[in-house]
C-alpha cells in the first residue's frame, strides 16, 4: 500500500534484484502543495583500516526518479560520483507517486540500499477572503539559513484546487498577507513546516483571532495542537451559554482520499451528551460545523478515516471571536504560561479535558506568581471521569489565586491520564485563546510581531518549565529578515519562572514596526503570543522546533 506519512525501506539488492537496468519501485501519497523529500542511500566499497584505506569506490550506480500516478516524470536525481540521490520538490498533484530506484551500473554482486521520503507542509483550514465580513491575512517566516521559494496553495471547498502564489524569502523574512483569492472562503497548504513558521489572522469589523498551523505529521516538536490526527480533542465547546457563547468546527482534509469523519460531543456535568454528526470531507476539502440548539457546555472527540485538521471557534455577537486548535495528543503535565485573575483586565478560563477512554484521574491545578514566590494548588473535586472536561474561571469559579494576580499554571493528571486544555484570557473586548502546551522548545518562532503597526501592538510571555535555571535570548527581525538594531536580549529564567515584553514598551521598536522574534534557550520553555488593538484582542502560541 502506498505510505501516507514518513516511510522508511530497507532492502538488499543483488546481481539480479534489481539486475543493471532494473528497477525497484515503492509509492507514497501527496497532496498538491506539500514539500516532498526523497532519499536513497547505498554502500560504497571502501577498502579497510589495515590496508590503509587504499581505495573507496562506487561499485554500484543507483538512479532516482518520482513519477505521478500518470506516469509523468515529476523529478529526478541521476548523479554518478555519490552513493545517494536527493530530490526536493513540491507535489505537483494530490495522487499516488512512485520512487523508481534505477540500477544504472554494478561490478559487485551485492549491497544494500535505503529508500526514504518525507514531507512537509503547514495546513491551514480556515481562509477567507472577504466571505461573511472576514479576511485572513497569512503571516509566513523563512526560518531556514538559506533563501528559499515559499508557495502557498489553495483550496476551494470541495477540494477541488483554486490558485497559488508563491514568493523568494531570505533567510529570517517575513511574507505577509500572501495574495488570496477574490471573495472565497477555503484552506490553504503552505509547503513547508520544519523550515517555516506560519500564522493566520481573521478579521473582521471588532474581531479577529489568530490560528497557529498544523504541520505535517514527523515535523512537529510539539504534536498536542499542531498535528493532524485519526483522533483530536477540544476540550471547550459551547451552544447559546455564558451570555450567548457559541462554537463551531473549521476541519481540513489534507489527504488523497475522501475522509469519513465523526463530531462526538461529550456534555459537561449536569448536561446531556449531544448526537453525534457524521460528516465526509474529499480529499483536499474543508468545511465549517456550525452548533446551534438549547444551552449547552462541554467538549469534542473527532474521529476520522484520514488525518484531518480541526480548529474550533467561539463567538458571542459581532464584538468576540477567539480560537483554538484540537489537541491530537494527550499529557500528564501541561502549562498555561500566561494566565490573570483581575489583572490587566483580564481573566483566565481554563478547561480541562480527560482523554483517556476508560479511566477516570485526579487533576491537582497549580497557580505560581511570575517569580515564583508563592504557589496556590487546588483540585477537581471528585476527580475527572473519562472522556469529560472541566471548567475554571479565575474570575469567578475559584477563590485562589487572589486578585490582581498574574502568573502561570501548572495542571497535572495521576495515573498516566493524559489531558488537554483550552485556554481564553478574556477581558472587555473579548480576549483570546489558545493551547496549553506539554513540551514547550529550546527554539520558538514569532512569526508575527508588531508594535502599533495598523493600530496593533504584539507582547509574549515565556514560562521556564524545567526544573534548572535556563538562559533565554530573544531576537528581533525586521519583514527582511535584518536583525533589528538593539533587537537582542538575554533573560535568566529560574524553574517555573515567568517574564514578558509588550513590543509598546520596546524602545528600540518605531511605531510601525513589523516582523518577528525568534527565542533560544538553553532548555524547554513555553510561549504565548498576545495582539492587542483597541477593539481586539488575539494571540497563538510559540511555534517549537
């Protein structure tokens, strides 16, 4: 069967498997737009230490070529001085390809051969171009050392394939707002994930919300909110409750075949577990699942055929939109690093979500101060059944932390119960969400900063959560990709210790400034992104490497 993910092969090959001429074939799927990587590797003959490596030599000649299901040549590597052969090339077409591995010339009888592909991409499932009051604009960073050919590509609903635009970036720039096309709504692939970072606004009048990507599956250091998966979780999901709180689910189907996909909504506490909706997505498609019905609060398990991608909404009138990713893999410890009680004006809701089929767990919630000096913990009571989320609001729902508090959290499950959680840092113009994260980096990408650029302003957060001191530097990079002069700071982060910039109090920023910031530590950290205007609020998470 054809490989839909990272695929590796091992074979040896012999005078006659295959014979000079012959060729051995193996096939994988691809998605129009997707960065392909292809490799073949073989022994050469190399004589031995004791004679003094008097010879190496390529005793046998192996050819690589791709071809689509049409049996159109799409790219080759045919060199004759290397045992190896690397192509890198953008899908063409969503179909099945074909690795043909040539044996072009041998003098030895046997070896052994290695076929390996990858792929790369950033899938998008929510663009527009002015449908319904809304366009996206697409921040693209180049976080590769060399310059490169960025293509983005999108599609329209039904999958079927609309336009592309692509673009040269440098290394470190910054390529914003991609051309979209007229009055459409669709996704969108960019073809890059481990060497780009991408993030999307939606605005309209009084609203806008920022979306992290999800990247193709082997390229994401932090799988939780970035993957497309079989199975994701959204742990806050809500119908006409908390003064008019509504959800609906944005699902991207990046595959060859058509996706059979099942919403199941899983009722908090006191609530009633709704019917679950079937829905088939073809290849390349997308669509929007709007709820609507009686009050209601509680979470989301999606199940499908294929890899699909699921960001979720809420709104509240024409004045609140904020969004979130679906969670596709669990964790026993998982952080908030920007969390307010009162503060700022703003309050943090957080909702917890057991991901486990069966076993209930015991969830302890730990509240820190930013330079961890005092600590507040309090648990779910009763624990947390499986598959059911919870519900805190600082500003309302729990006596501790005090008010006028800001921190982060730390939330922990007992039993290898894995969790995920939604967070919404809401204030007067709506607030934001975003995931809490599991595994943090050593290196995050900000591909979208600013300091009152079009009435914007940028801040992060970065939350040490090891357990030693850590050294963080934050860099600054203008849309070219410059180093920002004065652009550079160093911080020393104590364990569980937090700090933050707001890009306003930057004196070495202008008004007008746009670009990005990259963080390095000397171990894992986790970030959250904030944009405020005057009538909105957004944010996304640090995208790890």
């Amino acid at each position: 069967d054809p490989c839909n993910s990272l695929c590796w092969w091992g074979t040896t090959t012999s005078s006659s498997s295959p014979g000079v001429g012959g060729t051995l074939n193996r096939y994988f799927n691809a998605v129009r737009g997707e960065r392909i990587r292809v490799v073949i590797a073989w022994m050469a003959n190399a004589d031995s230490e004791a004679n003094n490596y008097s010879f190496d030599r390529l005793d046998t000649n192996f050819d690589l070529r791709i071809f689509t299901a049409g049996n159109s040549l799409a790219t080759s590597s045919v060199s004759i001085k290397n045992n190896y052969e690397i192509v890198d090339f953008v899908a063409p077409e969503t179909t099945t390809y074909r690795i043909e591995v040539k044996k072009q010339a041998a003098s030895e009888n046997n070896n052994s051969l290695g076929i390996a592909w990858v792929k790369q991409a950033t899938y998008l499932p929510d663009i527009r171009s002015n449908s319904g009051g809304w366009t996206s604009s697409l921040y693209v960073r180049n976080d590769d050392a060399e310059p490169r050919v960025v293509r983005v590509t999108y599609f329209n609903a039904n999958g079927t394939y609309n336009s592309e635009v692509s673009n040269t970036l440098q290394p470190a720039a910054l390529w914003i707002s991609p051309a979209l096309p007229a009055n459409w709504q669709g996704s969108a692939i960019v073809d890059g994930s481990e060497d780009l970072s991408v993030v999307v606004r939606n605005n309209a009048a009084g609203q806008a919300n920022l979306d992290n990507g999800f990247l193709a599956i082997g390229s994401v250091v932090d799988p939780a909110f970035a993957q497309p998966a079989t199975t994701l979780y959204a742990p806050a999901l809500y119908i006409n409750i908390f003064g008019g709180l509504n959800s609906a689910i944005y699902l991207q189907n990046p595959n060859k075949d058509a996706a059979n996909v099942t919403l199941n909504f899983i009722a908090r506490a006191t609530y009633t577990d709704l019917n679950p909706v079937n829905l088939t997505l073809p290849a390349n498609g997308s669509t929007a699942y709007f709820l609507g019905g009686s009050a209601w609060v509680g979470s989301l398990r999606v199940t499908a055929t294929q890899p699909v991608a699921v960001k979720l909404t809420e709104s509240q009138g024409s004045t609140v939109m904020r969004s979130y990713n679906a969670t596709a893999v669990g964790k026993t410890l998982i952080y908030v690093p920007a969390a307010y009680k009162t503060y700022y004006g703003f309050n943090t809701g957080i909702v917890i979500q057991n991901l486990h089929a069966s076993s209930a767990t015991n969830v302890t919630i730990t509240y820190c101060d930013r330079l961890y000096t005092t600590c507040y913990t309090e648990t779910i009571p009763g624990g947390l059944p499986a598959q059911k989320a919870y519900g805190i609001n600082l500003g309302t729902t729990t006596a501790i932390p005090p008010a006028n508090w800001t921190g982060s959290v730390k939330v922990e499950s007992t039993g290898n119960v894995p969790l995920a959680l939604a967070v919404t840092n809401s204030n007067s113009v709506g607030g934001y969400d975003f995931n809490a994260t599991g595994n943090g980096g050593k290196l995050i990408y900000l591909p979208r900063a600013a300091r009152n650029a079009g009435g914007r302003t940028t801040g992060y957060t970065i939350r040490n959560i090891t357990n030693g001191n850590v050294t963080v530097t934050t860099t600054y990079y203008d849309v070219n990709g410059a180093l920002h002069p004065g652009g550079v700071r160093t911080d020393m982060l104590t364990p569980a210790k937090v700090v933050g910039y707001h890009q306003s109090l930057d004196g070495f920023l202008a008004d007008g400034w746009e670009g990005s910031i990259v963080i390095e530590s000397t171990d894992n950290v986790a970030v959250i992104m904030r944009e405020d205007s005057v009538d909105t609020v957004s944010g996304y998470n640090g995208i790890a490497r």
